[in-house]
C-alpha cells in the first residue's frame, strides 16, 4: 500500500516543513524517487501547460480553466504533488488566493468559497471549475504545481461577455472619486471596467468625451470621431488618458462593465405614465423589480432590447435602448438613450422591470 500524504492546516508548527501555509509529513520509507535510482529531480523536469487563448464566458455559467502537468522525460510512478490557484491583481490589490490542493483534499478562499472545484478527470490534470460566474471574477489566474522543493505555473486569462457603459452622478458629471465610482458601479449591477475592456468596447465604437474612472484608477475616455471638446482636431481618435489620479481627492465619472445577465427584462405595458415610486411599485405588482442600468445595457447588447418608451431605472434616470435606429427614435446609431436624472415626481415615464430566471 502507497503511504499516505498528510495535510495539516496548523499554525507554525516546529520541525515541519512549511510551504504556503500547508504542512507536509513524510512517513517513514517514503521514497520520493521514481523507483528507478532518479533522486527527487535529477535531470527530470516539471511542465505546467495552460491555454494561451483567451477564455470567454458568461455570468451565471460555469467555466473551467485548464491545466495539466507532466514531466520530461516522462516518470514511471505517481507523485505527490501539491496545486495552488490563484487570481492575480488587476489593480494594486492583493493577489486573491482561489484553491489550494493535495490528493482528494482541497480548500477554497474567499468568494471563491462553495464555487470552485479542481478537475481531475484525466491523469495530471488539474483544472479549476468556477460556478456561477460573476462580473468581478473576470482577470488572469495562475495554476501552479509544486512537486517537493520545484514549482512550475502557468496563467489563464478569462473574460466575461459584457458591455462597457459611463456613468455619472445623479448631480451632474466629474463628482465620483474612486470608492464612490466603484460603489456605483456596483449599485448598477455591474463593476468598474478595466482598461482592457474599455478599449475593446472603442474598438466596437464607444465614443464618450467625459472621462471616467477605471479599474487601476486611472482616468480615461474613448473617442472615435476626433473634435474640438474632446481633446481637439489634431489628435487621432483612441482612448484618451489622465494617467492615474488620486483614489480620495479626484472626481470624475465611471466606466461601468456589466456582464450578460440570465434574466429577462423587459419594458411594462402599463396604461399610464408612471413616477419613480408608482414605477417601483408596478414592477414589484408584475413579480418583477425596477430594472437597473447596468441590466438594461445587458439586455439591449445581448438580448437585443429595443424599444423607443422611455422607463425608469432603480437609480432614477429614464433611459430606453435602441438596437435599429428609426425616425421619432433619437440618433442615428444604436445604443441606450438617457433622459438624465428627472422629477422623480413626473409622470412622464413608464418603467423597464428585470425578473431573475
């Protein structure tokens, strides 16, 4: 019978080999080599393989990211290995560890807690399955396999379809700073987009001359169609950028990122306008809840939402999407029009409503 590996999660401990956090104990005649007069490495070398592919998802899905191991030249034995998972930063943060694991033990982190799993169907694989995607789970993660003293890794990129939208202030523009801008953001169902993400949506035509934070607090904007109030005539059009600014003392707008949603909305035939508390009202009458910004740009770049009745949203702005521009629609192009931040007392409105599947 193969001796057992044992797993302690102890305080420092003394006499115990101590590798990121977790204990290890050789029983007696444990024999790292291969069986073969090979010492632990000895001319072997360990390869961590992952794709370099871009992985893309959806929020609400489950995703695995690959990874496998082998060595060359190949062992003839198993070997105790141990595997670690994690997310690196995106923004001055800390790296977010994900799951660590030895044998058929395991232990996840954080948020990731109850969600994540190793995948271990073929021989040295050790994939991670991630449940239930959510926006902020969008980034770089790293597999890394340690074997003994020797440690290799490799990284996976995932990214979430999702659309890119700015955002201000009810008050008016340029009054968020960056915890602020982050707050509402999420008050949107949605997360400050990364610079990645606003240069994709450039590339897709975002055009937008007030700047707004992003995810590394730096201050950005995107323009298409070159002119004088955004940045002047003589500049190529791209994403414009303040470097980075002060997380407390600066304010500016935000650009949001909202990943494709599971649920339905929709715009509420009702008889009569509507103010914001009636709005509310209707939606929660219908099984629903009054739509939020983040989930109607959701709806019109993956649903295809169009619909010229301007409705209110949670935050008290009166928006409509437009996927075919029509005359009596607004502008030429598609893409959600804003009313801005009205009497919440008007009656003006009817309202857009979202029900989770």
């Amino acid at each position: 019978m193969r001796p057992l590996l044992l797993l302690y999660l102890l305080p420092c401990v003394s006499g115990l080999p101590f590798y990121n956090g977790f204990y290890y104990s050789k029983p007696n005649g444990w024999n790292l080599g291969n069986g073969h007069g090979e010492g632990v490495f000895n001319g072997v070398r360990l390869v961590v393989e992952t794709p370099e592919e871009t992985l893309f998802s959806y929020r609400g899905a489950n995703v695995t990211l690959p990874c496998h191991y082998h060595y060359e030249p190949a062992l003839l034995s198993p070997r105790p290995v141990r595997i670690k998972w994690w997310k690196l930063s995106e923004n001055g943060a800390p790296e977010q560890d994900v799951l660590v694991a030895i044998g058929l033990r395991h232990r996840s982190f954080g948020d990731y807690r109850g969600r994540v799993c190793l995948r271990q169907d073929r021989e040295r694989e050790v994939s991670l399955q991630i449940g239930d995607l959510r926006p902020e789970d969008y980034g770089r993660y790293r597999c890394e396999v340690i074997d003994g003293l020797e440690d290799e890794s490799g990284l996976v990129e995932l990214e979430l379809r999702g659309v890119v939208f700015p955002y201000q202030h009810p008050q008016g523009r340029y009054l968020l700073n960056f915890r602020e801008a982050q707050r509402a953001c999420e008050e949107q169902d949605a997360v400050v987009a990364s610079f990645e993400q606003l240069f994709r949506a450039w590339e897709e035509g975002l055009d937008w001359c007030n700047a707004g934070w992003l995810q590394d607090a730096s201050v950005q904007y995107p323009v298409t169609l070159a002119r004088q109030p955004c940045g002047g005539l003589g500049l190529a059009p791209g994403v414009r950028s303040y470097g980075p600014r002060h997380r407390r003392l600066h304010r500016y707008d935000v650009f949001c990122f909202s990943a494709a949603l599971k649920g339905q909305v929709y715009y509420l035939d009702h008889p009569e306008k509507l103010t914001l508390a009636e709005a509310r009202e209707a939606c929660q009458e219908d099984g629903a809840r009054i739509a939020k910004v983040g989930q109607l740009f959701a709806a019109w770049k993956f649903r295809g939402l169009d619909r010229c009745d301007a409705g209110w949203l949670a935050d008290g702005s009166a928006r409509y999407p437009v996927v075919h521009p029509r005359p009596n629609c607004g502008p030429l192009e598609p893409g959600v029009r804003s009313f801005g931040f009205p009497d919440p007392r008007s009656r003006r409105y009817g309202v857009y409503c979202y029900r989770p599947r």
